[in-house]
C-alpha cells in the first residue's frame, strides 16, 4: 500500500505581495500661480467687449431699418470676428492676390490673430478669449456644482463625435480652397456678402423654432458636458487645434518632483491624461493652465519651450504672466496695424446698406456661377 504525500502550500504572505510603491514626498510650491485669475480676466474683458460690440452693432442695424428715424451710430469692424468663413475667404485672396480686401477685412485680421495666438500659446483663443468658450465652461460648472459631477462620453462615442468639428472644417475648407481671388471678391461684394453681419445677427434675433431647439439642446449639453460645443461641433475650434499642433509651446510634466496625485487630469476641461504624459501635445489642449494652477509640486508641471530654443529647464518655463502679456500683445499688435494701415473697417457706403440693411432675410446665398 503506497502512502500519499500531501505537500502543502503555503498561504500567501505580507511579505511575498509586491512592495507598493514608496510614496514620493511632497516638496510644495512657494510660488504663487495668478493664470486663473489672469485667464478669467481676459475672460470677462473679451466677453464683455462682444457684448459692447454687439449692442452696437444692432443699434447701427436699426438705423438703416428705420430709414434713418433711429440714431446713428458706427459700424463696429470687430463684429466681423463673427464671421470665420469671410475671414477665411478673405486670408486666401490676401495669399494669391497680396491685396487687403475690401469687405470684411476685420475678419481676416481676426483670423490671423487667433491662429498666430494658437500657434504660440497653444489653443489659448478657446481657452482665454472665446466668448462661446467663456460661456460653455461657466456653463458646465454650473452642472458640476449643482449635480456634483460632469458626465464623460465612453470612448467609443467620444472619439467620432470629436471627428465631427474636423469634418465641418473639412467642408469649410475645401468649399473656400475651390474659389478664385476673383470668385471671392464677387461673393463677398454681392448683396448677401456685403451683409452677411446683419443675417448673423438676424437669425439670433429672429429664431426659428429649428434653431431655438438645436440652441437648448447644446445649452442643456454643455450643463453635464465640459465644452460641449468646443469639443465637439466648433469648426473654428477645429482649425486652431491644427495650429496648436506646431506650437513650440508645451505643457510639461517632470517625473521626478511629480508625486502622481492626479489632480491635474481631473481638472483638464479637455480630459487629457496629463498625469500620464510627459508633455502634452493634443489639439484639445485650450493652454487653459488650469492643470499647471492645481499642482501642489514644485517644478512638476509648467508651461515649456522645445529646448532648441531654451537649454535650461529654468529657461524653457513660461511663467503665467508672460502667456498672458504675449496673448495680450499679439491681440492688439494686430488689430492696431489693421487700424494704422486703414484695412480694418469695411468701406461701403450708407445709401448701399440703406437698400439692404432692411432686407437682409431676404439677400439669398449667391450659388456657384452667379
């Protein structure tokens, strides 16, 4: 009869389970971050310079659809920053013809102003200055203060839906790549170019009832969404992402003072993993800084130069005041040349907005051969 032999085994231990990894220790910064403060200041002035600009803009609408009985006030040129197409059409004629156009010229510095700003300082037009921006994110805070979280989109669905921003460029694009300098300078003389300002402004003050659904749907969005409308459907978003691609400024993590509390990735409006990267590099980074403004690490996370143009780390840090001075600078740096050159405000005389003004509804888009 053979005896059996039981081997037992041994019970896992404390000391067979993987060491956990020590926890780094905590070296606080002593600095003080102003981004946020700084951000929401540019914030507010650039929201409240578009509410100016449009209560001016209406009041200079009333007058040519009173016939003159409503007082007169100027045409403000900034509205034109409302009309991303025309400053795209417009950048395409500067490039072939070397001419500043005549009509909506304010749009096409506009452009250029916030993509020089992308390029630079990342997407930091979405994240400073938007006034749709501005409203999007007071928005989904006031979702997340009042249910106590905000709803993110499973990958799956996330990733098409933020293809569809790209597609709406896309067309924009290609629609604007297939016109001449001379087709454009006839779109944008037609009656419907020249008042292509008031039909943006009318189909706000005139909602139908399509538009007013599609409005409260993204309204709703945007409550348990961060950026619903920015992440998603902005085509303009779209193309500043693109320029943000190449900018040589970066948001940088640094490993070693980086003590992994993840505090940067939950505050990102943009949700990116910013605890897992080593710099970030997404077209959906607004430069926001609300990541750097929340580390409690001294030297783990700041905003970067490559260092081709800064050998030192020290170097390569842009500290929160300098982003927003050169946002600041590249904003009216621009805008004043416009003003100096004269190519900033459209020049059409009274008596051809007298005509047009009071029908704009009626000014059809010109098609292809018109």
């Amino acid at each position: 009869m053979t005896a059996s032999i039981q081997v037992e085994t041994p019970e896992p231990s404390a000391t067979n389970a993987p060491a956990p990894s020590p926890k780094k220790k905590l070296v606080r910064r002593t600095e003080r971050d102003y981004s946020q403060q700084l951000r929401r200041g540019f914030q507010i002035a650039f929201l409240i310079l578009n509410v100016w600009l449009g209560a001016q803009f209406y009041f200079w609408v009333r007058h040519f659809e009173t016939a003159g009985q409503s007082r007169f006030v100027s045409r403000p040129p900034g509205v034109e920053g409302w009309l991303p197409i025309a400053g795209l059409m417009n950048t395409k004629f500067l490039l072939i013809t070397g001419h500043v156009p005549s009509v909506h010229p304010a749009a096409m510095f506009l452009l250029i102003t916030f993509v020089a700003i992308s390029f630079f300082f990342r997407k930091a037009f979405c994240g400073w200055l938007c006034p749709v921006g501005t409203v999007s994110e007071y928005l989904w805070k006031l979702g997340r203060s009042t249910f106590k979280r905000n709803f993110v989109l499973p990958r799956w669905l996330d990733i098409p839906l933020r293809g569809l921003k790209y597609l709406l460029f896309g067309f924009f694009l290609w629609a604007v790549s297939t016109m001449s300098a001379e087709g454009i300078a006839q779109f944008l003389q037609s009656p419907y170019g020249l008042i292509a300002d008031v039909k943006m402004l009318n189909f706000f003050r005139f909602l139908s009832t399509a538009a007013a659904v599609v409005l409260t749907v993204l309204v709703i969005a945007s409550v348990f969404v961060q950026n619903f409308w920015c992440r998603y459907l902005c085509p303009y978003g779209a193309l500043l992402g693109f320029a943000s691609l190449i900018s040589p400024l970066r948001i940088r993590r640094e490993t070693e003072p980086c003590i992994d509390c993840a505090k940067c990735a939950k505050v990102c409006p943009s949700v990116l993993p910013v605890d897992q990267l080593i710099t970030i590099k997404s077209a959906e980074c607004t430069g926001c800084m609300e990541c750097v403004a929340v580390c409690p690490a001294e030297g783990a996370l700041y905003a970067s130069l490559p260092r081709v143009i800064a050998k030192s780390t020290s170097g390569r840090r842009v500290p929160d005041w300098a982003m927003a001075a050169g946002i600041a600078l590249l904003f009216f740096g621009v805008v004043g040349y416009a003003k100096w050159s004269g190519h900033w405000a459209t020049h059409v005389r009274d008596r051809v907005y007298m005509e047009l003004v009071p029908h704009a509804n009626e000014a059809s888009h010109p098609m292809p051969g018109e």
